[in-house]
C-alpha cells in the first residue's frame, strides 16, 4: 500500500522549456554538450560551487557574454505554474492520506527565477504543502545516483515498497525503481501530475 508519494518538479508542477537555454546560450557560442559543460552544469546542480562561480565558469568559456546574458539563457528554461496543480496538491496535502515530498535537481538561480515567475506567496503556499522541499543543491546529491533516493528513504522512515516516486525522467524513475520504489515516468505533454492518484 502507498503511504508516501515523492514528487519531481520540474515539467511535473512547473513547465519547463529544456530546449531554451540551449538555443540563448547558441547565440554567445555554444554549440554542443562539451563534457566541461555536462561537468560544470552537474557541480552546480549538486551544489559544489555557489551561483557567482556558475556564471564565472561559464563566461570563462563564452567570453562575448554578459553575466546577464548568461544568467538569462541558463534561467530561460522556467515557464509557468499552473494553477490547477497548485490547487491539486492543495487538495492532496489537506486530504492528509499521504506524506508528501519533493525531490528536485535543481540549483539556486533556478530557484530564484520560480519564485519570481510564481509570485513569492504561490511559491510558499507549494512549499507549504510538502513535509520536506528536497534540492539537489543543498543537498549536495542529485538524481539519478541511488544515494539521494536512499537519503531521502532513510531520514524519513520511509519504506521503498510503500513509497510512490512521480519524475519526467526515465533515467531518474529507473534508478529509484531498482531501490524498490514504486515509479511512475509521466510522460510530458501526454500526461499530467493531476492524474497521480489513477497510477497508485
């Protein structure tokens, strides 16, 4: 029986654009994933260098770039909030049938644009609705290694076949699942978190 549901965020609650800050940072020189990059982009996902140095790195390489610039492209992947999903886990979290829990790789800046396209007091009224707001970057771990899945199991009681984990990932969902954990890979643009409780 499922007693725990963890939710992803990214393209799960918020929509998301992962083509964007491709196609911004094109126009200052990128042109493909160099593995410098993929290193530099995962560092700062798991917190291992602060905003400031992210943007230094990156301008190091993108010498024709602005700070803002940089700023822009990397922040340019976050959308809109529906309303409707807020209003689902709302309802999720006062229904009380469930402990709840977010799980995100995501980073600071990432974070501070959500807050300013949500608006501060819909991004706290999303917070409020989980018993504990995992990020990758202040938990120095980031999906799909199987050690943030086994944090998250282990500092909350949580048992992997009682558990339900919800990611737009099928790398991140296969991981968890090799733990025991109950997944469901949404597929984006085909299915919607507000489906959850038909796939426990």
């Amino acid at each position: 029986m499922i007693k725990n549901i963890i939710f992803d965020f990214g393209d799960i609650f918020i929509n998301l654009d992962k083509q964007a800050p491709l196609l911004e940072m094109a126009k200052f020189g990128f042109t493909e994933l160099t593995p410098e990059l993929d290193t530099i982009f995962k560092e700062y996902e798991m917190g291992l260098m602060e905003s400031d140095e992210f943007v230094n790195q990156l301008q190091a390489i993108f010498t024709s770039a602005t700070k803002e610039q940089i700023k822009d492209a990397w922040n340019s992947i976050i959308l809109d909030f529906p309303e409707e999903r807020l209003k689902f886990i709302e309802k999720l979290k006062n229904d009380n049938q469930y402990r709840l829990f977010l799980l995100s790789n995501t980073n600071n800046l990432h974070i501070d644009k959500v807050k300013e396209s949500m608006g501060i007091d819909r991004f706290n009224r999303f917070k409020n609705c989980f018993e504990v707001f995992y990020l990758s970057q202040e938990m120095k771990m980031r999906k799909p290694n199987a050690d943030i899945y086994e944090f998250v199991l282990k500092e909350n009681n949580l048992i992997a076949d009682e558990t339900f984990f919800i990611d737009d990932s099928k790398e991140n969902a296969d991981s968890a699942s090799k733990l025991g954990i109950h997944c469901w890979n949404l597929q984006v643009g085909k299915e919607d978190v507000l489906e959850t409780l038909r796939h426990l």
